[in-house]
C-alpha cells in the first residue's frame, strides 16, 4: 500500500473515529471490570479479506511433493530454491514472508494445515451424497461474503448473528467487547454487545466536539457541559436512562482511549519499545502500509492494558485485497506480483508486533492468527490468478505457540482425488475439503486463553460434532 500523506490520512482517520464515537455509545460497553490481572492474554485476528492462497504462503519442499505441486500450479509455482525453509518440516514459506522467519526459527510461529467452514467432519463421499441444502454443507460454498461470515461467525450456518470473537468474549464474561481496528466486522458481535471500532494511529476518538483535546475550546467546553448534564438527568422510562448509562459509558471510554489511539511513533505518548520494533514500517514519518498501522495500535493498547482494563481481550485487524483471480503473479517471476506484495505486508506487520511483545516481554501472553474467507483453487486459471475454493491455510504467531512444526493434515495434492470436491473434467479445481474446521481453530487458541469446556461449547456450538478431536494442539 502506498504511503498516503498524513492531512489525507488523519482526515479519513477523523471520520473514522466519528462513526466509531456513535457506535460506543450506540451499544457498547468498554472497560466496566476493574483494572488488571496478572495473568494477561490477548488473542490478534489478521483477517485477509478475498481469500488468501495459502498454496502459495506455505509450500511443500520436499522434492516429491513439490514436483506433484509444480505440475498443476504451473506459472503459479513458486521455485523450491526461493522457498524459505521450515526446518525439517518439509514445507517452506513463500519469500516474500521473509520477515516472519526469525519467529519460526525461534519456535513462535507454525502453520496450520486446510482448515475451513464445517459443521462436523466431512469426507468426499459425504459431501456428495448430501442433498442440496444438508446442514453437514456449510451455506453458499466459494462466496466472499457468505464464507467470511462462516470464518468470522464458526460453523457452517450464513445465518449467524454473531462472531465467534464475540462469543467468546461474552462465555467468558470479558470487561469488553472486540476492539476492531479494522473496521467493523462480524467476527465480534455478541449477542448485547457490537465491536470498539477504533480508528487508526494519530486519529480522534470520540464525538465531534466533546473530545478531551475539543474542550479546550471554549464554546466545545460548553457543548460538553451540556451533554453531560444531559445524559446525568434521570429519566422517567427505563429506557432513557439506559441510553443514558449507555452516553456516559461512551464518554468514559473516549475520555480514557483518545490519548493512546490518538499517539504516534516519536510523540511524547509513544512507547520506545513499540516504536523500536515498527521503525522498518515506518518511511517519512509514517506507516508503509495499512496493516501495520493497525497492528501498532494494538500494541499501544495491550501495553496500556491497565487504562484499557480487563485481563482478556480480543482484537481484530484486516487485510484486503486477496481475491487474486489475475495477475497473481508476475509474468515469468512466480516470486513477484500482487500476491507476495500482500504477504509482506502481512509478514512485515505480524513480525513487527511480534517483535514489540517480546520487547515488552509479553510475547507468551499475547497469539496472533490468521483467517481469511476461503482458500484459492490449487489450478490456476488462465490469467495467472486462482478462483475460489474451500479450505486453507493459516498461520499462527506468538510465544506460546508450539512452534518448529505443522499442525492439521496437509491435503492430497491430486486434482480429484479425496480432498478435492471435484468430480467431473471440468471440476478438477483443487477445491479442498478442510479436515480442520474453523471451529477447531478456535477451540484451541481459545483454551489457551482461559476458557472452560462448558465456555468452548457456549462459544462454538458445533465443537461437540467434532468428538475428542477439540483442539488441535498449536498452543
């Protein structure tokens, strides 16, 4: 992403903070538990919107495997010389993620293999004796939206209502809801409460006017005296002095926030630390790309977890751009191209914050994962680019990750054979059938992060389908 200029920046950064003013106070409820435990720990979602291609982002390297990869992805096919090598695991990672391989080295990082969408497990013969519209077939298959909300929400139902972040934070009762910083997505929706959207670094945060940095204006002074007086007025229905409680809430939770998300690299707020470990970002000033941005609020806000209060939080940043179905590569360098600029943009961010938690020496309290809508097709099509397709990929980062190994079984590389949903000539695609689900997933990042077998089952109603196969062992 290219550096946009810091008026244009903040201009769009102050719009941002307006709409996610209205939304604290429309129905969240920020930091009402007293301040904070020992026992720490923050879960960081990368979510990469238009369906990564993890064929691509972890590659097999030993040679027989290879070969068999090779054949079919054709121009796609990254060379067995540039993949970055994960040990003797016999995969490699795509070179473009070169900044994460001081993590996998350290034993921090670990893939894990052809996770998707399922309503229990599922085999190629199951699949295709289901009639249409079976509960074991996750609704509306290869479709962005529909499979971001199945990744987000868990499961395989499009009707979800809520997130399984959301879920999660509401079984175990979290001081607050998901903190998004990259917009409002459905992955954190509870049942009573909605997502903190936070804007980006150097941004207000709050409604126009009634910011603590506004009411140094006199006339906004006095707009804030009013409000206040307003929302302490108590009412003659219930449901007034709801949204009232609701109003004050907001206020308190701009009041406490607006100087940690407002800070940027360098000004007197900022956290050396943090600062130290994102400064390759950083060019003239500001972040090189997107995610980066997002990634060091969230640093900024786990290293003033006492302000922001509560011992467990769920965070939420994204990365668009993924649905690659041209120019996925370059012409002639398999290496360049759309894709592996957006995996360094990946990598670059995932590593940075990495790095700022190990400098703050919370790196073991705090797992950062990735999802994305759906994996691409193993064949490429004509256009040098890849269509959608079913299971995936994704990678998980932190101190507590059992890192230096691969997790999940790593699908058949046969266009029709039994991972591929494929039956007929021109369905040989390469649209795997996950043997991990979402599910699954989210069991063991969230045993890791405290929670109860009864608090699994309340997040992810369809864990229990999965038998004594709940976690799959990442952490």
């Amino acid at each position: 992403m290219n550096r946009v200029s810091m008026s244009r920046r903040r201009w769009l950064q102050r719009s941002a903070a307006l709409a996610a003013g209205r939304a604290v106070g429309g129905g969240l409820w920020l930091g009402s538990h007293p301040a904070l435990a020992a026992d720490y720990k923050a879960l960081v979602c990368v979510f990469g919107y238009g369906g990564n291609d993890g064929m691509n982002m972890v590659v097999p390297n030993d040679a027989t495997r290879h070969a068999q990869y090779a054949a079919v992805r054709g121009d796609l096919a990254l060379p067995r010389g540039a993949l970055l090598p994960m040990g003797s695991t016999g995969f490699g990672l795509h070179p473009a993620m070169a900044p994460l391989l001081p993590a996998w080295t350290e034993g921090a990082l670990a893939p894990v293999f052809n996770l998707g969408p399922l309503a229990a497990p599922l085999t190629k013969a199951q699949y295709l004796a289901e009639p249409e519209g079976s509960p074991l077939i996750p609704g509306a298959l290869f479709s962005h939206s529909d499979q971001q909300l199945l990744w987000e929400a868990g499961g395989a139902d499009v009707q979800a209502r809520t997130g399984w972040g959301g879920r999660a934070s509401q079984a175990l009762a979290t001081a607050n809801p998901v903190i998004s910083v990259g917009g409002n997505g459905h992955f954190g929706v509870e049942d009573l409460r909605t997502p903190l959207v936070l804007p980006g670094p150097g941004s207000s945060f709050g409604a126009y006017g009634l910011t603590p940095e506004d009411t140094t204006w006199e006339p906004y002074r006095l707009r804030k005296v009013a409000v206040d007086a307003l929302v302490a007025h108590n009412q003659s229905v219930d449901l007034g002095n709801a949204y009232n409680a609701q109003q004050r809430n907001a206020f308190d939770v701009s009041q406490r926030l607006s100087g940690i998300v407002a800070s940027v690299p360098g000004d007197a707020q900022s956290v050396a630390a943090i600062d130290a470990a994102f400064a390759p970002l950083i060019a003239g000033g500001w972040f090189t790309t997107w995610l980066a941005a997002q990634m060091y609020q969230i640093a900024k806000l786990i290293h003033a977890r006492a302000t922001v209060q509560g011992d467990r939080q769920v965070f939420f940043a994204t990365l668009g751009g993924f649905d690659t179905h041209s120019g996925q590569v370059d012409w002639g360098n398999p290496t360049g191209g759309a894709h592996a600029a957006l995996l360094a943009e990946m990598a670059g961010a995932m590593a940075a914050f990495h790095q700022a938690m190990k400098n703050l020496g919370l790196a073991g309290q705090v797992t950062t994962f990735t999802e994305t809508d759906f994996g691409r097709t193993f064949a490429p099509n004509s256009s040098l680019g890849t269509d959608h397709a079913w299971g995936n990929h994704q990678l998980v980062l932190g101190g507590a990750v059992r890192g230096g190994n691969t997790y999940g079984r790593y699908p058949e590389l046969a266009l029709g054979g039994p991972d591929d949903v494929g039956v007929d000539d021109w369905e040989l695609q390469g649209r795997w059938i996950p043997t991990s689900s979402v599910d699954q997933y989210a069991a063991t990042l969230l045993s890791w992060f405290g929670a109860t077998e009864a608090q699994l089952d309340a997040a992810l109603p369809n864990l229990a389908n999965f038998g004594s196969a709940r976690s799959l062992g990442f952490l």
